[in-house]
C-alpha cells in the first residue's frame, strides 16, 4: 500500500514538471524579443569588408545596383577610429546608405585603390561615384552630409578594381624593393649579386642572340730548317 502511493506520488510529480517545463518552453518561444533572450541585434550594423568582398558587395565600380555605401576605413590602432564607427550607427535610414567599415591594414590593395592615406576617412559610394567626406566624424554632422550633403561635394569616379597581372605586377615590385633595401645595408653581398646578375645576363644575351664563342686560330710554328731557294 505505501509502496504504490508512492508511485503514484512519484508520477505525478514527474507530470507536473514536464507540464511546467512545456509551458515555460512555450513562453521562452513567444517571448524572446520580450526578454531579450538569444535575441538578434537590432538597428543598424557595420559590415567588415577587405579585398576579398569589396567590389563584390559594393558594387562600387559595377553599376551599385545594392544602393549606396558609407564605408569608413579604419585601423584597429586609432583611437579616433572606434568614436568614428560608433558614429555610423546613427546615420543609416531604413537600411540606407549601407554601413561598413574597411581596415587598411588588412586591405592594402582596397586602401591603395581608393588612394587613402590616412585614418579614419569616410566615403559615400552613391550614384556610380564616390564622395569623400571632410567634415567633423560625428553623428549629427555625418547624418547631414549623408541626408543631402553630399551634393555639394564634387563626386569622383570609382577607380577600376586592378586586375590579377597588376597585383602580381606590384608584389614582385614591392619585393624586388625590398631587396635592394637589405641589400643596400650590405656593400659586400650587394656587388656579389651584381656581379652574379651581370654574367648571367651576358649569358643569356649571348644564347638568345645566337652567337658563339670565338675559335682562336692557331699559328703554324716555324720550323727550325732554312728552306733552299731553286738554283
């Protein structure tokens, strides 16, 4: 008799847990915003871009048919940068112009491209051109340019995104740079591999100019006898 009223104690208990947990499950999912439980991030969001995504999702020099860009490029070192990026949130409209950020650190080709030389720079990506921001980097200043501003900013044409052989062409620049540099630190080793280089090169000349080395003719040596003159 005890054994089974405690069973049956035991059962009801485990039903009213489990109809509790259901009901606070159903709550969990009706609720989310309300809690603010695991919920997504609302207003307006920066996107990271590089040289990878850029022209991709900008579209900028391809017709910008994603709408207009205010891309910020940044260094994860400026402090002005951080009050800069937080500056941005403030400034989009109904998802427009997209917000996104660009370290030059990171995207040394997107920097060289847009000919950024120092941090933080704003641009405005709008109507296939772009238009360089040079007011004060803060919310209200940064809205009023947005919101009509730019209009009185002479607008600049997007520069062509570089091709696979320019890229390749700048590395290998970059790195022959680079080598002179250490090189000039080395007198010695510097006129080692230039003399190298220039025998090389005479080589190589010579080979795709078809010519041969001389043969030197060798003399016919005298011989020790007089010859007798005819009689």
């Amino acid at each position: 008799m005890a054994l089974s009223r405690w069973v049956s104690s035991c059962l009801l208990l485990f039903l009213m847990v489990h109809c509790l947990a259901a009901t606070c499950c159903a709550l969990d999912l009706d609720s989310d915003d309300e809690w603010d439980i695991d919920a997504p991030p609302t207003g307006p969001q920066v996107r990271s871009l590089s040289d990878h995504n850029f022209e991709h999702d900008t579209q900028a020099a391809t017709g910008q048919t994603t709408g207009a860009w205010l891309v910020l490029f940044t260094d994860a070192h400026c402090d002005k940068c951080r009050d800069a990026k937080l500056a941005l949130i403030d400034v989009a409209v109904d998802g427009q112009p997209i917000l996104a950020e660009v370290s030059v650190l990171d995207s040394p080709k997107t920097s060289k491209r847009f000919s950024v030389s120092k941090v933080p720079e704003l641009r405005l990506f709008r109507d296939r051109y772009m238009y360089v921001y040079k007011g004060e980097l803060n919310g209200p200043a940064i809205k009023e340019f947005v919101q009509g501003g730019w209009k009185n900013t002479v607008g600049e044409d997007v520069p062509a995104e570089t091709s696979w052989l320019a890229d390749t062409i700048d590395e290998l620049q970059n790195l022959a740079n680079a080598c002179l540099k250490y090189l000039a630190k080395r007198p010695g080793l510097l006129a080692a591999v230039g003399a190298v280089l220039a025998t090389g090169g005479y080589v190589v000349t010579r080979r795709l100019l078809g010519m041969k080395p001389r043969n030197r003719r060798k003399r016919a040596r005298p011989s020790g006898r007089p010859h007798k003159k005819a009689g």
